[in-house]
C-alpha cells in the first residue's frame, strides 16, 4: 500500500489516483503550459473614397504567431488597403491562423463610396 496526503491506497491505483485527484505535479505544469484559444479581439472596415477601403482584423490566444489570409488579395497582414467595387455592399472576408494551424474567419461587409478620398 502507498500512503498520499493520509488516504491509504492499493499500488495498483496509486498513480490512477494521484491523477485523478489532481495530486500529480505533472498536473500543474499541463495547466500552465495550455494556452487561450484563438479569438478576434477586434475586426473592422471603413470606406475611404476614392473606391477604396481601410479593414483590419486583429487576434489573440493561439499558439505563437498569426498569418493573415484576405479575400481578394495577397496581403499577409493584419491590415488592407484596397481597391473596392464602387457605390455598392461589397465583403470581404479574413482568415487568421495560428503556427499550430488552428484558425478563425470572419466576413466583413461594408459600402464602397467613390469620389475623393475621406
């Protein structure tokens, strides 16, 4: 028999135990070694004139890193200024993906203004 913390157990349960109970250092490590799930903290799109327009998508938790995906467009980052279909509701949509692959998306949609620049 082993004795944990003055509950007396058979040696065959005594590691089944001391993890169920959360007993095991181990335990605490995993804890604080897990980390928040990826979420946008914020997301937007702003006409600008000129058929052009301003969006951003920012994100946290995860793990490391983020890659940005846009809709009709090569931008790789967190923010685009872009050509826009005028005097209609256009959309856009991002994609962000942590380095262990895990990724969230949104679709922005907003009304692309022409004339000069706001």
């Amino acid at each position: 028999m082993l004795r944990n913390r003055g509950l007396r157990l058979p040696a065959a349960l005594a590691g089944c135990a001391l993890a169920t109970l959360g007993f095991a250092a181990t335990g605490a490590a995993q804890a604080q070694a897990s980390t928040a799930p990826l979420a946008f903290t914020s997301y937007s799109c702003g006409a600008e004139g000129a058929s052009m327009v301003d969006c951003f998508a920012y994100a946290t938790g995860g793990t490391g890193g983020y890659t940005w995906h846009w809709s009709d467009t090569t931008s790789t980052r967190p923010d685009i200024f872009a050509h826009c279909a005028t005097d209609k509701t256009n959309s856009v949509t991002v994609t962000i993906t942590d380095t262990a692959g895990s990724h969230i998306s949104t679709t922005m949609q907003f009304y692309c203004l022409g004339g000069p620049p706001r």
